[in-house]
C-alpha cells in the first residue's frame, strides 16, 4: 500500500494532476514547502503556479492575535510591554499543542525566546 501511493507520488504524476488529463477544473490547490529551492522547476513553471506567497515568521502582533483566538485566557498573563520574538507558526502551533492547557506556561515560553 505505501508503495503504491510513492508510485503516485512521482514528478510526472503530479504534473498530470495538475496540468494533464485528470487535472481538476475550477479548483485552487495550495502546495507547500519549507525549501522552495528543492521543488522541480518545471512544477513551479507559469500557468501551473500562478501565485507564490512567502509565510515567514509570525511577529508579535500576529502571536498575540493567535493567542487571542485559540487561547484567550492566555492573554491576561502578557503584561504590559511584553513583546515576543519572531517565531515560525509550525513552532507556535508546536508549543501550543504542549501547553494549551497551560497559558501561563506557554506566555512564559514565549516570552523567553530570545
């Protein structure tokens, strides 16, 4: 089984996926990466990705609105003049999942991020 999906999984068989016989009308599909210097030319090619965007790290207001809305008891713990550093979501999401039971602990965990 696990076989067959990487059979599926070659260059040619996301091509045609995309672009080929089977393609997909009408339908927006995001592809993901943290090292856009690894994927095929040819798959980022015109007409196959119109549109890049880079996500780098969320910034302290983008934290603090995260926080707002998964976690808003969390929010009573910022004092005043507290202001995170820069993190990847992937990270963000990571310690949410550890503490989110934990806002002060994860406030803390924040906030000692240097």
């Amino acid at each position: 089984e696990k076989e067959a999906l990487l059979e599926f999984l070659t260059l040619s068989g996301i091509l045609n996926t995309l672009q080929g016989i089977s393609s997909p009308d009408e339908q927006i599909i995001f592809l993901t990466t943290n090292v856009i210097e690894s994927i095929d030319p040819y798959l980022l090619r015109k007409g196959r990705v119109d549109d890049t965007v880079f996500v780098g790290p969320l910034q302290d207001p983008q934290i603090k609105e995260y926080l707002s809305r998964y976690i808003p008891e969390a929010t009573s713990f910022i004092t005043d003049g507290l202001v995170f550093n820069p993190i990847l979501g992937c990270d963000l999401e990571d310690l949410y999942k550890t503490h989110h039971e934990e806002p002060e602990v994860l406030i803390h965990k924040l906030a000692e991020r240097a």
